[in-house]
C-alpha cells in the first residue's frame, strides 16, 4: 500500500464519521418538527372539535327553543 491510499483511506474514514454525526443532528431536528407538527395539529384538531360541539349545542338549544314556543302556540290556538 502506498501512502496515498492509506491517507485516502483515513480522509474517508473521517468524512464518514462527519456525515454519521452530522446524520445524527438532521434525524434529530426532523424528530423535533415532527413532534411539534403533530402536537401542533392535535391542538387545533381538538379546539375545533370542542367548537363544533359547542356550535351543535347552541343551535340544539335554539331549534328546542323554538320548537316549544311553537308547540305552545299550537296548543293554545284551540282555546281561543
């Protein structure tokens, strides 16, 4: 073996070990957003859930509302 091929040999070797720690901090920074992406998108997921239940409950309050004012106008036409 010549010099050259072994200091060929150890600058890929180093190169190598660069791009493994290097690999490391990328997996890890795509981990992170991914996390925070998905937590990110739970929150809103459940605020607009915990909204849409509201909103269903109002209007079910209101068209109940309604329904009784006009049961109770129904009823008390005859009596007239």
């Amino acid at each position: 073996m010549t010099i050259s091929f072994i200091k060929l040999v150890a600058l890929f070797v180093i190169f190598s070990t660069g791009l493994l720690s290097s690999c490391a901090e990328f997996k890890e920074a795509g981990r992170t957003i991914g996390h925070t992406t998905r937590n990110v998108t739970r929150e809103i997921g459940h605020g607009t859930r915990d909204a849409a239940k509201e909103i269903g409950h109002g209007t079910k309050r209101v068209v109940n509302s309604i329904g009784q004012e006009t049961s109770g106008e129904t009823e008390s036409a005859p009596d007239e």
